[in-house]
C-alpha cells in the first residue's frame, strides 16, 4: 500500500514565558529565559493511501498540534512529517481572516491552494452552497458564530477536492444536521479513498467512521492500531479517568510526564 502520511519522531517544544519581558529578554540576551514545554515529543505513526485513523486523548494531549503540523501550518521542532499529496485543515477558523468576507475567504484560501481566478469562480457557488451561510457570506468572518466559522472552513476545505482531509473537532460546533451533512460528505470522501484525519471526542463518530487511531497523552503516543483494538482501552481509561479525583488527576499527568521525560531523553 502507498504510504500517505509517515510521522516519525515528532516533537514539538514551545516556551512559556511569564509576561512580555521575559519574551524580549530571551530574544536580545544570552541567558535562556522562560520555560521549555513539549506539546509533542517523538510521536509517530503511518497511514496508508485511503486510511481513515482517529486521534484520540483528553485535553492537551496534542491533538491539535499534530494535525497542524501534518497540514503544514507549523513546523515540528525535530523530527519529520512526510505527506504525500494535498493536505487541508478543517477545524473552527483554520485559516480564516476575521476582517474579510465569508467570500472574500473562499478567494483568499483557494488562491493560496493555487487555483487560478476563473477556477475559484467556478468553485465559489459550490462552496457557498454548502457552507448554508446565504446571505452572511458577505458580512465580516470576525461577526460569524464558531458554528458558521466552521461551516464555512468545512465548505471550503471539502470542495478543493484534497487527498489528505484533516478534521479537527470541526463537528463539535453548530447544528446536528449540518454535522450529519458533513458526515455524510466525509463517507463521499471515503468511498473515493481520500485519507482522512478525524479529531473528535465523539467515541461513536469515531467507531462508526474510522478505521485506525492514534491514542495521544500528553503529547506522546499511548497506543496506535485498529480501533477495534484501541477504543475499548480508551473507553475504559475515559471511565477511570472520569472517577478520579483531582488530586488524582494532578498525579497522573505528574507520573505520565515522567516517564515522557525519559522518552524524550
């Protein structure tokens, strides 16, 4: 099977700094100012040509940044991303300009996909369609709810046709049947062999639609196969984690980025 995505090693390290001063001192002197956070450190995984693989994990597990990094938005710190053919992001705002038009968008990001004028026109009334935004499709993106954001972005992003769809919770906003519409263009997507990416907290989304998935915590990979294999150990995770008490948690993510300190050494 042709690879489409190869993932190997990838970290990704952010620093936090404590107000703006500490930002202007790391950048103009010597000494090292503010603190070393790793969103990502040495994940990896492949997906074949026509996988459907779900990224799973509870909130900071790197989700996110892995599919903005395969996307190409921003760059990993180490390691490589390799992707084989067109990529594009659906996720709330991905690539929106607030200060534009809903239509004025659709131009913007086609013409940064690289589809010539006559081509966006061509494109323009499909998406428009789609999106179901009538006539706020000419009011400022920055006036739109994080439901018409995401329509919008999902609109956009299935009617470019890519090879590679990375979904990030763009499902989780709006109404039902808008998401029940995207679903079933994401199978129309399926059914052609597009490999997808699909980022959601909906257990029942991702067994109805995936095929493989990718278990993040805490910025590493827990676990990685069918999700016949992996959901049901997520599952019961999701259910002990769920019983534990704050402190609990608290000590759980202390043990867990321990032993990612070791990964990472």
């Amino acid at each position: 099977m042709e690879k489409a995505i190869i993932a190997k090693n990838v970290t990704k390290k952010y620093k936090l700094y404590n107000g703006t001063k500490e930002r202007i001192l790391d950048l103009v002197t010597p000494r090292n100012y503010g603190k070393d956070f790793y969103a990502l450190t040495n994940v990896g995984f492949e997906a074949e040509k026509g996988d459907v693989v779900g990224f799973v994990g509870i909130n900071g597990s790197g989700k996110s940044t892995l599919s903005n990094i395969i996307a190409g938005i921003v760059p990993e710190t180490s390691g490589s991303v390799k992707v084989n053919g067109q990529a594009s992001l659906i996720a709330v705002a991905s690539g929106l300009k607030g200060d534009l038009t809903g239509r004025d968008n659709i131009e913007l990001k086609c013409l940064m996909l690289g589809f010539s004028k006559a081509e966006i026109n061509t494109l323009e009334p499909g998406i428009i369609e789609f999106s179901e935004l009538g006539e706020f499709i000419d009011q400022p993106v920055k006036s739109y709810s994080s439901g018409m954001k995401s329509r919008l972005g999902f609109a956009i992003s299935v009617n470019v046709n890519p090879d590679i769809l990375i979904i990030d919770e763009a499902l989780s906003v709006g109404d039902k049947a808008f998401a029940e519409k995207s679903l079933d263009k994401m199978r129309e997507f399926k059914e052609k062999g597009k490999t997808m990416i699909f980022v959601s907290h909906s257990i029942g989304q991702m067994k109805q639609f995936c095929e493989k998935i990718l278990w993040l915590e805490f910025g590493t990979v827990k676990d990685f196969g069918t999700v016949e294999e992996v959901i049901p150990k997520y599952e019961d995770f999701l259910k002990q984690y769920k019983d534990m008490t704050k402190k609990e948690r608290i000590k759980y993510k202390e043990d867990a980025l321990k032993k990612r300190e070791k990964v990472r050494m």
